[in-house]
C-alpha cells in the first residue's frame, strides 16, 4: 500500500497544481504514518483553485461524471480521463460483483429530473456490463402510475434514484438499489452489520445533506410484499469521486481497497478518502462531509452523510 | 398549435435586423476576446469584431474539424467552475473531440430542443420510449424538453443486440413515440413488425430519428408497415440540436435566430433554394461557439414558408463529405481510423474504409496495402479500441473485417475513403 501511496503523491505533486499548493514541498513517503501526516484535501482548498489547477492535464479530460444531484457546493464536476472513466467502470464492477445477483438481470432505474444524468451514467455501466437496463423518469407520477410502469418491465432489480418516490408497497421486486440511504435497510429479513443478534442500530433518518435521495420525513418507510425476500443495496457515491462502495444487506459498505485508501479523522470521525487509481484527479486524504466508522477488512459503516 | 409570431412565423428579413445580427456581432466580441484561436482567425482574415456582423461573417474562414480542437482549451478553462457537461466524439485525429458546456448552455438548448419537439405536435398525454443500446445521457436531455413541454411519460428502454428478447417488453410499455436512431431502427425493424403485427392494438403514432440519415425507402416502408408519421431531429455533437421536422414533413426546419446556416458555394435551385455544403455558427451557445463550422453535411435549403405557418428555412440533408461516417447515432472520422492503423506502425499509408448491412449488425471493412498483412493482428488490436468502438464490437453490434489489396488499389486511381453501401442510410 505504501507504494501506491507514495506513487499517487508523487504524481500529484508534480503534476496538479492545487497539490503543490497544499504541499509547499514534494512529500518524502517512508511509512504509512508518513503519509497520515500529509494535511487533509478539503472543499475549501478547491474553491480558491481554477479548473486548470486541480486536474494534470486539460488535454486528457474526456469525460465529466455528471453530479448525483444538479446542485453540489463542490465547485466542479468530476473530471476523467479515459482512463478515470475505465476504473471507475471497474469500480461499478467490483459494487456490483458484491450483490451476488446474476448475470444479465435486468435492471429499472427511477429518476427524476435532479439526478437524471448521474443515473444515467449507472445506466451506462449496467449496460456495458450486459444487464439490461430501463430508466423511468419520475414527475408527478403516483406511486401507483410508477409502479404500474415497473411492472410493465418486470425488472430483477430495481435502482431508486429520486427522492421522489418513497413508498414501494407490493413491488415484489427482490432486489433494490439506493444511493446514499445510509440510514435506511429494507432487506427482509433485516439483518445487521454483526450479523443476527448484532450490537449495530441503524442510525436514524437525519434531513438534509447531500444527495438528497432519503425520504422528506423520517416516517415514510417503505414496506414490500411480507413474504418476499428483498435484498436492499446502498451505493456510497460522492460527486466529486463517484461511486465509492456499497452496502450489502448485511449492513456495513465494502469498498474495493486496490481502489481506494480509507481513513477517518480520529477527531470527528469524518472519513477520508485517497483515490489510487486516477490520473487526471486524484483525491490525496480528502475530507468528505461524511461519517464513518472503519471496520475489519475494506469495510466501514456510514454514520452520517454531509452535504457536498 | 400557436406559433411564436416573434420567431417561428417572423418575417425573416425583420428578423435578421433585430436578432442574428445583434446575435452575430455579441458572439464575435465574445469570441474575440476569450478564444486565442478566434483571436488569430479574425486577425488573420482582417476582420474588426466590431464591424457590420454579416461582413464580417463573409469575411471569416471556414472552420474545420481540426479547427475545433484548438477551440477547447480556451473553452474549458474559460468555464471553469461553470462546467457542468461535456459532449465527446471519436474524434478526428484518435483523440476525442470535445464540445464543453456550461449550465447556461444546457438551459439554451433545452429551449431550442423545445421548439423543435413542439414540431412533432407532441401531446401532454403522449408515452415516449426512448430505445437506444448505450449511453442515455443524450436521452435524458430529449426528456428534460419534453418535461418542459408536459409529456409526463418518458422512458429510456436499453436493449441490447439480442432482439428478440430485448424487445419483448416494449409491446407492454405501448409507446405513443418511439425515439431512436436509425441504424438501430433499421437492425430491430423486422422484430418490431413482427411485434406490432401480433398485437393489433397498440398505440403507437410516431418514430423521432436522431444522429442519422434515414433512406427514404426504408422511411416509407415504416410509415406503411406500421402505420406511423415520421419526424427528423437534426443537430450535431459541437453545435447541439439545429432543426427538426414539422407536420408538413417537407423539410427540416433550422432557427436562424439561434444558429446560421452558411453554404459553401451555393447551388441555386430555384427562386428560394439553394444546395450545398453548410456551415454553421451558432449564437446562443456560451462555453464553445463555432463560427462558420463544417458538421460534413450537404444541404438543399428552401426559405419559401412552409404549410404549417413557420416562416424559417427548411433543409433537406442530401448527403455527406466523405470524411465521417455514423454508427448507431455515433459520428466516427476516416482520420480517427487512419491515424489508429498507422500510427503504432509508425507509417503513414492508405486506407479506404467500407461500411455495409449484414443481417443484425454493420460491417467495418478496412481496405490496407498488402503490405501491411503481417501486422494484421496488431492492427486489428489497435481498431478494436478505437474509441466508442469498443463496445458495439462487444455487443455484437458492429464487425470488423481488415482486407490487403495491392497498393495499386490505391494510387492506380482516387478512390473514396468511404463507401457506405448500408441500406438505411
């Protein structure tokens, strides 16, 4: 690990600006504890910064990933190279491997105006990697009309990303999908993070911040058809990042470690993330609006997640 | 329908005094000022920014392909943090082009998009079914602007080259509107028939095609077959959404409030048509700008009114320059596969490219010199990610087939870099 470590902060000094701003020197990496010294990459850093300074190289951008949501305070979008872009279609992979569902299920995917291209872009990875997938858009819909139309297409599975939609009474759909709805598991049986008789309490829904896929009142919990089996997954994405982890209905986030280096800082439990295989933007210790706690293995357990 | 008297049935004389001139000459100090490519080209061709717009629009260059590559550092950096999207191709020189975009631009062409769909007569209660085999972002814009028009069902339907099973829950969906491009049309058509043939009562009206030419044989056939109208959207990746069709079906309409038309060397056909290749420049766009841009294609315009009312030109898209093709609504460049042959052989040489219509797919034929046979494979590996590619070679939606000829083939006489012999085109 020390070595991609001291690879990415290599890279990143001598060829991204914001970093040798927030460096002042070229960092020398002998140990773990080393690079746990080097100063958090934090929000406030970017918005001093031009565009030009916080990626290596304008000629290499060619994609933007678009925002979960339309608005962010993050100042830019998440910029890639085709090579950011094909890890980060490996990172979708490595999510997806982690359900266990099977090859070529098909997949529905809820949207609604805000999250629409970041949805869209789910859509992309679920199609390149052979899943057939629909995207419905949700307007004024009621949960009756939307369901009506899942029916219609009779997923597998099923993606929820809009907040729009809160209820899924009698969908029968037994796999589901969120993003960033950390407090919430729909997974019948439930299990937690310990596993059955676990000490684990799922953390109550808290309005607001980023993403905005949880329910507007902390009431609205979905039920399904009580003799399904419903298997509930969490997508843990960050705008600026992307998709980071996912929660299966066990209960903790697995991420994949050849992928990203995780932290948190010991004096608000926010979590910290290094990106290990980006080139145009890596992310060194950066400090999410998210809490966490770490757990054995590529795991951790989201707490609370922030606005971004 | 209403039509704006303001825009779509204005007197168009009426119109290029108080809007595209206005247009034209804030795009050009706009330009002049933030783009060191427009800078040396406004110099270089002696024109002042501020001087009379359509003088100046005589005065300018063309701008090519490879011109649009210059545009993009400044576009990009001159966003910053107002970037919000960006538009790619394969690419004219194997790199991707890139067209960047703010929000201001998004909201611009939405209410371009807008006008257009209004076009196709769409009703609030109408069911769109967006069917495509990839990347749905440009189907989400599509949404968003009928969303502003009130269609409140839109769904984006992936389907893979399977068709038989990919397809088999559209019959449930029952679009009133069926989008797409028409290479895919065209590859799932007789799934389609058959489907719609089985079942009687369906309620589909209209096909929208996009990012393509569609045959006009093929196009009657559909009308006939499935008993639908047909409507054109046309634009391009750098310039967004030009024009589409109306009710009349006689022509694409093009606002020239937003985006100018220049042909190159006219044809007059008649008192109010004129032919040739066009060029575009295009006023409301805020992060990339082109001036006098060639998308390849070869027009026919009629400014004479149209039978629905709307006053602004129509064209009819007759052909194209031979140096892109497209796959599935997606634009690839001769030079693209060019420079991919030759560049890892560190060689320069010749190739000609043929595209043709196999049963479920679109054949890529690579014509090289002989000489390069022993290299197949490598050549072979180096086209397989071209990008794009990639993934309608995965999905089984193109094939690649790589022939050696002599070199006489190529220098005994000129010979096209490409022939597309697909019957959908």
């Amino acid at each position: 690990m020390l070595d991609k470590l001291k690879a990415i902060v290599d890279y990143a000094y001598d060829n991204i600006p914001i970093y040798r701003k927030l460096y002042q020197r070229k960092p020398e990496l002998n140990s773990i504890a080393d690079f746990k010294s080097l100063p958090y990459l934090r929000i406030s850093d970017f918005m001093t910064c031009n565009i030009e300074e916080v990626i290596s190289n304008v000629d290499e951008v060619a994609t933007i990933l678009p925002p979960i949501e339309n608005k962010t305070i993050f100042p830019f979008p998440r910029l890639e190279s085709t090579y950011d872009r094909d890890m980060r279609y490996e990172i979708f992979y490595y999510l997806i491997e982690q359900t266990g569902i099977k090859k070529g299920s098909s997949f529905v995917v809820l949207t609604d105006s805000s999250h629409s291209y970041f949805c869209g872009e789910i859509v992309n990875n679920l199609l390149f990697y052979k899943y057939p997938t629909s995207m419905i858009f949700v307007r004024d819909h009621t949960v009756d009309e939307i369901q009506e139309w899942v029916s219609k297409l009779k997923p597998d599975c099923l993606l929820i990303g809009t907040d729009k939609i809160i209820e899924f009474s009698h969908w029968e759909i037994p796999y589901i999908f969120t993003i960033n709805q950390y407090g919430k598991n729909l997974s019948n049986p439930p299990l937690s993070p310990f596993g059955k008789g676990g000490k684990f309490n799922t953390p109550p829904l808290e309005k607001g911040g980023r993403g905005d896929f949880r329910p507007s009142s902390a009431n609205s919990v979905s039920t399904f058809g009580k003799s399904e089996i419903i298997k509930h997954f969490d997508i843990y994405a960050i705008s600026e990042i992307g998709w980071v982890a996912i929660r299966t209905p066990e209960g903790h986030y697995l991420y994949p470690d050849d992928y990203f280096y995780v932290e948190t800082d010991p004096t608000d439990d926010i979590l910290v993330l290094t990106t290990l295989a980006n080139d145009l933007q890596p992310f060194i210790r950066y400090k999410t609006s998210d809490r966490a706690k770490l757990l054995n293995g590529n795991r951790f357990q989201i707490t609370y997640i922030g606005e971004h | 329908m209403i039509l704006d008297p303001g825009f779509e049935c204005a007197d168009q004389q009426k119109l290029l005094d108080e809007v595209i001139k206005q247009g034209l000459s804030s795009l050009f100090i706009r330009v002049y000022d933030h783009f060191s490519y427009y800078h040396w080209r406004f110099d270089e061709a002696g024109v002042d920014p501020c001087m009379d717009p359509m003088d100046a629009l005589e005065l300018l260059p063309l701008m090519t392909k490879h011109d649009y590559g210059m545009l993009e550092r400044d576009a990009f950096i001159c966003a910053n943090k107002h970037l919000y999207h960006a538009e790619t191709t394969s690419g004219s020189t194997g790199r991707p082009k890139r067209r960047f975009q703010s929000l201001t631009d998004e909201l611009n062409e939405l209410k371009l998009a807008m006008r257009v769909f209004a076009g196709f007569n769409v009703s609030k209660d109408d069911v769109i079914v967006f069917m495509d085999v990839g990347n749905p972002s440009i189907y989400i814009w599509f949404a968003k602007a009928f969303e502003n028009l009130g269609v409140k069902n839109t769904i984006y339907y992936g389907i893979q080259s399977d068709f038989d099973r990919s397809l088999n829950k559209l019959m449930s969906l029952d679009p009133t509107i069926l989008f797409t491009v028409p290479s895919l049309l065209a590859r799932s058509y007789e799934t389609i028939l058959r489907m719609y043939k089985e079942n009687k009562d369906t309620s589909l009206q209209k096909i929208i095609y996009f990012g393509e030419k569609l045959d006009d044989r093929f196009r009657k056939r559909i009308e006939e077959e499935l008993g639908v109208k047909i409507f054109s959207h046309y634009g391009g990746t750098e310039t967004s959404t030009l024009g589409g069709e109306c009710s009349a079906h006689d022509g694409i309409h093009v606002y020239t409030d937003v985006n100018m038309p220049t042909l190159i060397d006219p044809k007059v056909i008649n008192e109010t048509t004129q032919e040739g290749e066009v060029a575009w420049t295009t006023m409301q766009m805020d992060v990339q700008p082109v001036i006098k841009y060639r998308i390849g294609d070869v027009v026919r315009i009629d400014r004479a009114k149209c039978r629905c009312g709307r006053t602004s030109p129509r064209i009819k898209v007759i052909g194209r320059t031979d140096e892109g093709f497209s796959l599935y609504g997606e634009k690839f460049y001769y030079d693209t596969f060019l420079n991919t042959v030759y560049s890892n052989l560190n060689e320069t040489g010749f190739l000609q490219i043929i595209l043709s219509s196999e049963q479920n797919h679109d054949k890529l034929s690579f014509i090289l010199p002989e000489k390069l046979k022993s290299k197949e494979s490598e050549i072979l590996e180096s086209l397989y990610y071209v990008n794009e590619l990639e993934f309608f070679l995965e999905e089984g939606f193109v094939q690649l087939d790589v022939q050696f000829v002599p070199g006489s083939h190529f220098t005994g006489r000129k010979i096209p870099c490409i022939i597309d012999h697909r019957v959908y085109q």
